[in-house]
C-alpha cells in the first residue's frame, strides 16, 4: 500500500467479486482498454 499514490486498503472483505470489474476484465483484449474502463468506486 503507497498513501502517496492513492493506494488503500479497503476495510471490508468482499466475498465475491465485484461484477462490474469481472465484466470488464471479460470485455477487453489489453490492459490499456481496461484501465481506461475500470470503475472509479465499489
């Protein structure tokens, strides 16, 4: 965890995968499409 490149880690333990980051990682063939798509929040 880096502070000073907003890195966090989140207080709760998700039991599942968040689905809106696993369709994306479904939907695009690079990284950089991905990054660009990844939802700013849980």
């Amino acid at each position: 965890m880096d502070p000073a490149a907003d890195e966090f880690i989140y207080e709760a333990i998700f039991a599942a995968p968040v689905e809106s980051v696993v369709e994306r990682l479904k939907m695009y063939s690079s990284l950089l499409e991905l990054w660009l798509d990844l939802p700013e929040s849980l």
